[in-house]
C-alpha cells in the first residue's frame, strides 16, 4: 500500500516538473535548450545557456534551473560517475553530441517559424500597400469632387449676382 502511494507521488512530481516549462530563449534569439553541467563544482546541475556557446558567441545567456546540490548530493553523483568505469569526459563528449543535435533540431524549426513569419508579414505589407494605393486614389477622387462642386457654387453664386443686378438695372425709379 505504500508503494502505491510513493509511486503514485512521484510520478505526479513527475509530470509537474514538466509542465508549465516555456522555451527560452538566448540573448542571440535563439532557443536554448536545458542542458546539463558536468564541472565538478556544479555536477549534475540543469541550466540554460546560449545556443552558440561552442561557436565562441558573446552572447552570455545564462541561467540555473536547480539549486546547488549538497555536497553528499554530488558525492553520490561523482561516485556514481566512477562506477561506470567509462571517463567522464567521454561521457560528457556523447551528451554534448546530444545537446548539439538537439540545437540543431530546435535552430531549425525556429529559423522555420521565422520563415512563415517572414512570408506572413510580407503578404500583409503587400496588401497594406495596395490598401494605401486605393484609399489615395480614392481621396484624390473626393478632393476632385469637392473642387468641382465649389467651382459650381461659386458658378452659380456669380450667376445670381448677375440676375440681381439685371433686375435692379430694369427696374424704373
């Protein structure tokens, strides 16, 4: 019965764990993926860090996910380490090969969503400027308007002047 209730507990710490995490993202714009450090210092411990560290980049995207471990903790680790009878620095090699592929996974669907976004925008500029091209066209049409329309009363006001003083001008005193 107890078992039960551990299991049960750790699978549902488990599956929080994982939730509510988001993509981060470097300083660079690119995704940074969760990785793993293995220094003696900070054995064990996850972090974020910049896409391209490897490349040299200056970007200095940094940030731990877990809390320094206690020194038992890590004692453990690095005696679990031993154990393998495999160097550490091999092992590290065959996860940084992991973490590079996945890199390169996650570069390019985010240089893929970049693209859509780009083809996005450029499809909305494209209609913004055929919008601005007719609602020009179409004020030019309304400014024409209003010219023609106050050339005519300005027509028809001379017009009633002229009637006004033909009358006056026949009429006897």
């Amino acid at each position: 019965m107890e078992s039960r209730i551990l299991s049960s507990n750790s699978n549902s710490s488990h599956r929080s764990e994982g939730e509510g995490e988001r993509e981060r993202f470097c300083y660079c714009g690119l995704p940074s993926p969760r990785r793993t450090s293995w220094t003696r210092m900070n054995l064990g411990r996850r972090f974020y860090g910049c896409a391209r560290y490897r490349e040299g980049s200056k970007c200095k995207y940094f940030k731990w996910i877990d809390a320094k471990f206690s020194d038992r903790a890590t004692e453990v680790i690095l005696d679990l380490l031993d154990g393998r009878r495999q160097p550490p620095s091999t092992f590290v090699d065959d996860l940084d090969d992991v973490d590079s592929k996945q890199i390169e996974a996650s570069s390019a669907n985010y240089l893929k969503n970049e693209v859509s976004k780009q083809a996005e925008v450029s499809s909305v500029n494209y209609l913004l400027k055929n919008e601005d091209s007719r609602m020009r066209n179409e004020r030019k049409c309304y400014q024409m308007f209003i010219i023609v329309l106050f050339c005519y009363i300005a027509y028809l006001m001379i017009k009633c002047k002229a009637l006004e003083d033909k009358k006056k001008f026949l009429q006897l005193p």
